[in-house]
C-alpha cells in the first residue's frame, strides 16, 4: 500500500499534499530553468530563425519559405545527403561486423593475458578525442610522411593518396572512424552475448550443432535487442559525423567528404546564413525522429524478445 | 552528441564477469581453431595500437629523423626537445587548464541538477511530473546542432562568446542523465524513503544521505561519460571559442597545426602525445569502471 492512500485519511492530508506538490516542483525547478534556457527556447528560436535571412550583423528579415525553397532545390544537397548516408550505412555494418566478431572472439578466448591486451587496444581509442585522432591520422594516411604508404612502396606498391582523392576520401573517413568507434560497438556486443544463455548453446551443441548452426540459429537471434540497439546508436551517431571531416578534409575533396552537419557548419558559421542554417538543422532534427520513430515500430516486429 | 536512450542490454557488471571468465575457462581445450583466434586477436590489437606506437616514437625522434622511410619504430635518435617546442607554439597547460575546469564544472553541474530532478520525477508525485518528463525526454531527439545555433546567437548578445562559460552553461541540462538516474532511484525500495521519513529524515536527507550513496555506480558511470564528453569536446569550442589562451586542448591541438604559424608535424605530435599518453595511464588504472560505465549506459558521446 502506498503511503498516499494512508496519509489521505489522516486530516491535515490535504496540506501534506500541498507540500509534496511545492517539494516536487522546487527539485525539479534548476533543471526545468536550464531546460527552457538551453533547450525549449533555442529550439523554438531555431525554427523562428529558419523563417528568417540574418547574418548577425545586419538586422533580421522575414522571409517565409524561401529557406525551405532553397533547401529542397539546393544543388549541393543531394551530394551531401548521399555522402552522409553512405557514411552512416557503412559504419553500421563495419562496425557491427567487426564488433560482433571481436566480441565473440574475446568471449572465447583461453588466454587472460590475450584477453587483456586485446580489450586494451580495441577499447581504448574510443577516449582519445576525435582531435587528436584525425590529426594522427592525416599523418598515418599521408603518402611520403605516413608509415602506410611507406610500407607499401616498399613492396613496390603506390598507394592513393586517400585523403586528397575524391574516389578514397570518404572511404578512408569510414576507416578512420571505424578505428576511432570500434571499441564502443565492441563493449556493447560482449555484453549483448552474456544475455545468451549459456545452457542453450550447450544443449544445442549436445544435439550435435555445428558452430556455425549454434551462431546463426541460436547467438545471433538471442542478440537481437544488442544488435538494434548497436544499428540504432550506431546510425544516430554516425549520421551527426563532423569532428574529423571538419580536421582532415573540411569537406573535401570536391565535396566528396561533406556530411550533413558539415554543411550545416559551412552554412552558419562560416557563410553566417543562419537563417539557411536553421533549415538545414531541422532537416537533421527530422530525419532523426523518423528513425527514432521507425525504431520503436522496428523493435516490436524484429527483436526477439525473450 | 544526442543521445537516445535505450534500456541498455544487460548491466555492466556481466562484462567485467565475461572479461574476467576469458583465461579461466579450463574445460575448453585448446583447439586448433582456437590459437587461430589467438593469433587473429593479438594481430588485429597489435594493427589497432600500432598508429599510437608511431605516434610516440615520432614525438621522441629528431625532427630531421621522424617520418622516415623505411618507418622507424625506435626513437633513434632520441630527443625530448620536440616536447619543449610545444609550449611555444601553444599554450599547452593553460588550455589543460581550461579542459579541465571546463570537464569539471559540467559534469559535475550537470550531475547535481540531474540528480534533484531525478529525485523528484522517482519519489514525489506531483502534478504535471509526467508530463513534464515527456517533453524533456522528447528533447533528446533534438540534434545538438540545432539549438547550437540560437545558443550562439544567445551568447553573443550577453558577451559570453569565447569564454568558458558559453560551454558549461549549456551543459548543466542534461536529459539523458535525469532520465537514467530516475530509473535507477526507482529501483531502490520505496520502504527506505518510508524508514527514513517515519525517523524524522526530509527529502534531502533521504536524496543525499541515502538514495546518491546507493546509486553510486550509476553516478559514477555518469560521471565519467559526461567528463569524457566534456574532456573530448569540439563542435562546440570550435564555435564558441577563438583565443588560443581560452581554447579547449582538443581545440588547441587542430589549431596548432593550421593558419598561422603552424608547428612543425613532429611538435604536433608531441602536443599530441602529451594528450594521449595521461589518457591511457587513466586508462589503465580505472580501466574496469570505465569499460563498466560505457556498457552499463551504452551512451555514444
């Protein structure tokens, strides 16, 4: 029985409540200020400003739907989406894969020491700031200075040079990434696989299951609710890629590295359209509540749950 | 930098137990198969560090000696003046400084307001407690990139821009942690509030002297993704920030090796080097309650 319904019958039951009402209010009021501040008003603010040409200097101007005119016949757009979806969807998958596996690999290792080594040196990049990261990584990936491409001329390869070329530069942003995550997906996946019950795989092995029967009949279905929660994490995260395109290519070659938050940079930080910038913000915020949206629908009728 | 919450798989201790259980599993014997997943894992770790490795022995080499080809895995000839030339190139403890006041004033901040109103939506009903849990829950699907740029507009009116303070004051909210600790004072039996209450004890005895003593591994797990967050930050000092002495060290760091003045690359990896390397002795010595922290939250900062 809650307290609710014996203080309700005491008399005096009504001002009790009153104070419970004014308590509940009074922990949540720093927290509800900072909300409206922070949050509420910019977010009100933002969609004001997206009906608006301001550069912060002059002063504002009403003008409609001009923003969303210009952004759904922008010219860049179409690359820039196409770029950032590519990106999201090869960083689910990369990383899934590999997480997966690393995990599995880790789950069955007889060696502490390998064990330990192993989780040291997958995890522990994931701390290091994108900063730093990208700038290593410039240099790694550099022709004449990187150990990459030295490496490979010894053996008489010419390697491109990745991040200069249009063909290569995303594809070695989803590389660096991929080394930069992977150990976020990984931790994620070794603890996805201790909700197997182990007692199943021994059943199913007793019944004369191969490993790759146990793997894809029993693990992998089990796994389902990790391996969502992993696509979905993965996707969000991955869509709002910035930092190292920001360091490494600014967008470039050609264009062929501008992602959507990029752009959205470009627009309202270095062009100081704001207005234009807005627009291109809610697109973002739209496309993530879609998937948002999507992945409750998604997670009734994919995930097995136990 | 948003973040959805979703019930994470399983707590984070399960990890620790399956880190723990690899080596001590006796009865599984040592199969072909499984030395090949030996040598995969310790192969794979070795190419995973190795961009590290170079890094350091880079920083440690003669500048007219770094980069070479063939690459050099040795620091040959051995230098620790590339470490020195950082500091003239950029003001590399002032702007440690400025990390971590900065780190420190959000997380812990954040973690206090957090946690007052995780109390109030767990334990007191109050009208509109739910309502108004569902709209900041609602928030969390909101790019931080969109309110950035009224945040922006904000800070200049009132002169904060390129202080610190146009960074950890946006960061005192924090949804996902108000939502997360509610759900976790949840799980401590209401009896105890009740105890408490009948000895005389108010709501901030029971919150601070009790519930938060209880809840400490999920605030600690809080507070280590939220100071990592803080720590790793770039969007935002990117846009906030534009003087070298007010600058973040992520910031410092790509500022180092652009525009004006550029340092040579091997003082840019020393800068870097000099992030890294207290980073993985931190590492290192709370690898458990960090690994824990990132399973038990699944958060993606």
């Amino acid at each position: 029985m809650s307290s609710d319904t014996i203080t309700a019958r005491r008399p005096g039951a009504l001002l009790q409540r009153r104070r419970a009402e004014a308590a509940g209010w009074l922990f949540v009021s720093p927290a509800v200020l900072l909300f409206i501040v922070f949050v509420a008003a910019p977010f009100v603010f933002a969609i004001a400003l997206a009906f608006l040409e301001w550069d912060l200097l002059t002063p504002p101007q009403f003008v409609g739907l001009a923003n969303f005119e210009q952004l759904f016949t922008d010219p860049e757009l179409p690359q820039v989406l196409w770029n950032t979806f590519v990106f999201a969807i090869a960083s689910i998958v990369t990383h899934l894969v590999f997480g997966l596996l690393l995990a599995l690999g880790v789950n069955n290792l007889i060696s502490r020491s390998i064990g330990y080594f192993a989780r040291v040196a997958i995890f522990f990049p994931f701390l290091i700031s994108w900063a730093a990261v990208s700038l290593l990584w410039k240099y790694v990936l550099d022709p004449t200075f990187g150990y990459v491409g030295q490496y490979a001329a010894m053996f008489g390869i010419e390697l491109p040079n990745f991040l200069a070329d249009p063909a290569w530069a995303l594809p070695a942003i989803i590389f660096i990434d991929l080394w930069h995550t992977l150990g976020f997906t990984f931790i994620i996946m070794l603890a996805g696989l201790q909700t197997v019950p182990s007692e199943l795989v021994e059943a199913a092995r007793t019944d004369g299951a191969t490993g790759w029967q146990i793997f894809w009949n029993v693990t992998l279905p089990l796994m389902s609710p990790t391996l969502f929660f992993a696509t979905i994490i993965t996707f969000i995260g991955a869509f709002q890629i910035f930092d190292p395109i920001q360091i490494i290519t600014k967008g470039g070659p050609q264009g062929s590295t501008t992602t959507i938050i990029m752009y959205l940079y470009e627009k309202g930080f270095q062009a100081f359209d704001m207005g234009y910038a807005a627009a291109v913000a809610l697109l973002v915020f739209v496309i993530i509540m879609g998937v948002t949206l999507l992945q409750f629908i998604g997670r009734r009728k994919w995930v097995h749950e136990s | 930098m948003t973040t959805i919450p979703l019930a994470p798989p399983v707590p984070g201790d399960d990890v620790l137990v399956a880190l723990e259980k690899a080596g001590r599993r006796k009865s599984r014997r040592r199969t072909p198969g499984g030395v090949v997943v030996d040598v995969v894992l310790v192969v794979f770790g070795i190419l995973m560090i190795s961009p590290l490795v170079w890094l350091i022995v880079q920083s440690l080499t003669v500048p007219e000696f770094a980069f070479a080809s063939p690459p050099s895995w040795l620091p040959i000839p051995f230098t620790l003046q590339n470490f020195a030339d950082v500091l003239d190139y950029m003001p590399f403890f002032q702007q440690f400084g400025n990390s971590l006041l900065l780190a420190a004033i959000s997380t812990a901040g954040a973690l206090l307001f957090s946690i007052l109103a995780a109390y109030a939506f767990a334990r007191i009903d109050f009208r509109g407690s739910r309502l108004l849990l569902v709209i900041m829950l609602s928030a969390l699907m909101v790019p931080a990139q969109l309110v950035i740029i009224p945040i922006f507009i904000m800070m200049r009116q009132v002169g904060l821009v390129d202080t610190l303070a146009s960074l950890w004051l946006p960061a005192l909210i924090n949804v996902f942690q108000i939502f997360f600790l509610s759900q976790y004072f949840k799980t401590i039996p209401r009896e105890l509030d009740e105890a408490a209450r009948i000895d005389g004890a108010g709501h901030l005895w029971i919150l601070f002297r009790m519930l938060v003593p209880l809840s400490a591994p999920a605030i600690a797990a809080l507070a280590i993704l939220g100071f990592e967050a803080s720590w790793n930050g770039y969007f935002g000092p990117l846009i906030f920030l534009s003087s070298p002495e007010n600058m973040t060290l992520p910031l410092g760091l790509v500022t180092l090796q652009n525009g004006f003045g550029a340092a040579p690359a091997v003082v840019v990896f020393a800068a870097i080097t000099m992030v890294v390397l207290p980073l993985l002795v931190v590492f290192l010595a709370f690898q458990r309650q960090i690994v824990e922290s990132v399973a038990s939250t699944g958060l993606k900062g």
